[in-house]
C-alpha cells in the first residue's frame, strides 16, 4: 500500500521504500503534482469532450462504478499528456524503515489539522 506524503514522492510501508517520481523530457525536470493537477483541470474544462468521446469506452473498460470509471480516465489522459508532450517518468527508490515512514504520516497528519489533539479537541 502506497501513502502520499510529499508532492512527488510515495512511501511503501509493506516494502519499506520511498519512491519519488519524477517526469523528464531531456534534461528537465517537471513538478509532478503539478502536471496531475493540470490534467485534472482540462478535464473539469472540457468535459463535453471526455464525455462524449472518452466515457463510453471506460463504462466497456472497467463497468459502472464511479471510482473506476474517474480512475480509468484520468488514467487515459496522464497517458495522453504524457505521450503528446514526450515525458518520461523516472522513479528513484530508496530504503526507509516503517517507523520513519509512520513518523512522516503522523507530521503530516498534524500539518493538515487531522492530528489526534485536534480531533479530541472538536
């Protein structure tokens, strides 16, 4: 299981791994956050076009759940965005133990308001 703890990177608690991700073209480095979160805002731009176009081919693909089906189009145009503007995807793994791992989940959950004293305290 994969959890999110930084823009570009994902830890693996079950192997132990941090994985960043990156995406090049050449030499260059693009934020990968960033390039989802354009994605995510073209498809809220032209939904006429994924839904037309795009939507029949998922319910085929993956059946009718909701999730499935958003997953499998973002999926889609990651791949497109990808293939049209020629980035490639580069993982650099590194070791790092559960505990470290469980210690960057609860900081986080602590930035984002969700540590166990604000829970009590609401």
């Amino acid at each position: 299981m994969y959890h999110i703890l930084s823009p570009n990177s994902v830890y693996d608690i079950a192997n132990e791994t941090k994985i960043e991700i990156s995406l090049t073209k050449g030499k260059e480095k693009f934020d990968t956050e960033s390039f989802l979160d354009d994605i995510s805002s073209w498809m809220d731009k032209h939904r006429s076009i994924v839904s037309e176009n795009y939507l029949p081919f998922s319910f085929l693909s993956v059946g009718t759940l909701p999730v499935q089906i958003s997953a499998f189009m973002f999926g889609i145009f990651v791949g497109k965005a990808l293939e049209k503007h020629g980035l490639k995807i580069k993982l650099d793994k590194e070791p790092i133990s559960k505990d470290e791992i469980m210690k960057h989940l609860e900081d986080k959950l602590g930035k984002d308001g969700l540590s166990s004293e604000n829970n009590k305290e609401k």
